[in-house]
C-alpha cells in the first residue's frame, strides 16, 4: 500500500492528477458512443404471437416479459389454448381485440381500452428503455381510428393514468385491413425502476357506441434498450464507467480530517484535493 499522509503539495497534486487521468481514460472510450460496459448491455423482448401464445421472449433472462393482455374497457380475442380465436398476423399470428368504442384518448385511458406488455426489472437493475415498435392493422369498419403509446412504472400509483410526458410516448392512425409499422423512441427522462414491472400500454380511440364489432390486431411488438443487472466488482487497477457516465477504481481517497470517497464521479466531486492516497 502506498499512502501519501505528510499533506505535501505534490501527493495532492498526484492525486488529483489521478481523478484527471481515469476521467480521460473514461471519457476516451465512451466517445462516439457509449460502449456496452458503460450503459449496460443491450436487450430486447419481442412478442410476435407465434404459436398462439401470448408469452414475450426476453434477451437477457433475469429481465422477465408477462404476458400480453388487453385491458377491462375490450374484448381480448387471442387466447392461449384457443386455436379458434387466434388471426393472421405480420407474418404468423396475430395478438387481436374487438369493442373499442371510446371517441377520445381520455375517455379510452379511463375505461381501459389499451393492449399492455410488460416486464419485471430485478431488485438493484439498471434499466433504460430506448424504443417501442410494433405492427397494427384495422378490421374492415368499425375499428378505433386512433393509438397512442403510454409507458409507465407499475410500482408508481397512478403513473399508469399519467397523459404526459415522459409517460406519454406517441401516436399513431388505424387502418383499415392494413399492416402499419411504428417505431417510438421513449423519452430519455422516463426512469424505469428496480423491484417491480414497467409496463406500455397501447390505447385505441376514435370510435363509438354500435361500433362493438370493430377490432385492431397487433404482432411484432419489441422493447429495447439497455440493462445492466448487477453492480460492478471493483477491482484494483479497474476502471469502470457505470450507467451513469462516471467512473470507478478500487482506490479510497482521504482528506486528512476524516473524510474519505470511493474513488467515484469526476474532480468536481471531491471537495479539495486529497491528502493520502491508498491503492486498496
């Protein structure tokens, strides 16, 4: 171990010589963009229906999809185990529900006229969710003109009838018996948290009472982003940039008063320079 006690002014310009190394050294590989050790690693669940199933398929094991459902205000058609009421999809199968009569996106976030996927984050996960894209198609006549996107934290009450941003994610218009691709990018101030299930909600509008019959199918819904599942070991002489951009080395820093850091966050996050330095 080296330690650096006598308060002299060269071990404290070292020291924070060492912030300034290990913050270019970061910075260094985080440029263009962020490499996977930084943001976590890249995921994706993907529910496409085939097979008739409702089940999602995740990319990264420990982040778990539920099952599609369609909310109380609808009619849920597709079924596990019900071969007959299962529609072609995008290609395959296709996830599907009839009476959406609701003319506005209010009125559909109140009676529960939506589709939800969800997943579960795992306690002390890092998750970042980047995009939501799917296909939708309109039956004939009598299907919701309308669909706007809602992500929100299952564990918030009431953030599920949040109608701005960042819960809100975008919009998309119906068509008659015609696939329709969208890809949204979530707002990057939307924080999904550990412990718990994030979910997105598809919300059909525009439509009206006698038009029961009328029916919206979707297929090739995806969630991606980013998740980093367990806090890093740290290890001497290992230089790691967590999710949030900063970096961290198994180095203890203390100020000759009692204060001591984790070597952790840029210069700025020191209060003054260090007096000892000890390699851990």
């Amino acid at each position: 171990m080296t330690n650096c006690s006598n308060k002299s002014s060269r071990c404290s310009f070292a020291a924070y010589c060492l912030v300034l190394i290990l913050s270019t050294f970061c910075n260094l590989f985080a440029a263009p963009e962020p490499p996977a050790f930084c943001d976590g690693d890249p995921f994706q669940i993907v529910w496409n229906f085939d097979g008739q199933t409702e089940a999602g398929v995740s990319s990264v094991p420990e982040i778990i999809p539920q099952n599609a459902i369609a909310g109380p205000g609808i009619d849920q058609q597709s079924v596990i185990g019900g071969t007959d009421t299962w529609v072609q999809g995008n290609p395959g199968d296709a996830f599907w529900a009839n009476d959406w009569i609701e003319p506005s996106a209010p009125f559909a976030v109140g009676q529960g006229d939506y589709f939800e996927f969800c997943f579960d984050i795992p306690l002390g996960a890092n998750v970042t969710v980047e995009n939501i894209s799917f296909d939708h198609q309109g039956s004939m006549v009598d299907f919701p003109t309308n669909l706007t996107v809602q992500i929100y934290n299952s564990g918030i009450p009431g953030e599920d009838f949040n109608v701005f941003p960042p819960n809100i994610v975008g919009a998309g218009i119906v068509a008659s018996q015609t696939w329709v691709p969208e890809s949204f990018t979530v707002d990057p101030n939307f924080n999904p948290l550990d412990d718990q299930a994030v979910c997105v909600r598809i919300y059909g509008w525009g439509n009206g009472d006698g038009q029961e019959s009328g029916a919206v199918r979707i297929d090739n819904f995806v969630i991606s982003g980013l998740a980093q599942i367990e806090a890093p070991d740290w290890v001497i002489d290992t230089i790691y940039c967590p999710e949030n951009g900063m970096y961290s080395a198994d180095l203890t820093w203390t100020n000759g008063v009692g204060e001591t850091w984790d070597l952790e966050g840029t210069a700025i996050d020191v209060g003054g320079n260090p007096s000892s330095v000890s390699d851990g």
